[in-house]
C-alpha cells in the first residue's frame, strides 16, 4: 500500500480560532465513505494566519519571515487527507468524493516519500 496526501484546494476559508468549525455534512459523508482509507487530514486556518520562512545566506544564516502565504493565488492550500491506497488509481477515485473536487476546488495526489 502506498500513502498519498490529498492536496484541498479552495476558495480562502475564514476560520475562527475563538468559534469551533465542524466539518460540513459532505466532509461528514466523505469521512464514512474513505474510513477504509483514511489515515488522517485538517482543515488549515485561511492564508491571513500564514508566516513564510526563508533564510539568506544558506544554513544558519537570517531568518527571513513574510506575513502571508509563499503565493497570492486564486485557490489556496485549505486542508488535506493522507490516503493509504492500493495504488494512484484508487487515491484518484478517493480523490474524487472530496467535497472540493466539486465545489469550485481542485485535489492534487501526490505520492508520499517513505524514508523508513
């Protein structure tokens, strides 16, 4: 079995810290229909939370902070799944029940490296 990490991307979600947010009926849904191959996943807090960090000069060297996401882009990074699949046929059918492959988003697979 490989393991696959389900890319959410989305319009910006405005999520709270101080009011709790459950997932919606769909992600409810899609949760029961996957449990067999879910291995876990979030929502992220929208890109207005984000820090980018670089460091000049190579390792050691100056921390460089952005307030912000690395890219200002329409869809955003909103959440992700780790998928343990048979193979990236299956992670693509998984793919495809994510209530954002639908509604305005898009899901991208990508294998995860095992180092151990």
């Amino acid at each position: 079995m490989t393991t696959y990490l389900a890319l959410i991307y989305n319009t910006d979600q405005a999520w709270h810290d101080d009011v709790p947010v459950a997932p919606s009926e769909e992600y409810n849904e899609f949760g029961r229909a996957a449990a067999a191959v879910l291995r876990g996943g979030n929502a992220l807090h929208s890109t207005a939370t984000a820090t980018t960090v670089r460091v000049s000069g190579g390792k050691g060297g100056d921390i460089l902070t952005t307030d912000g996401p690395y890219a200002e882009t329409k869809e955003v990074l909103t959440g992700y799944y780790l998928l343990e699949c048979a193979d990236l046929e299956e992670a693509v059918k998984t793919a495809a029940m994510i209530p954002a492959a639908w509604n305005g988003g898009a899901i991208e697979v990508r294998p995860v490296v095992n180092f151990g």
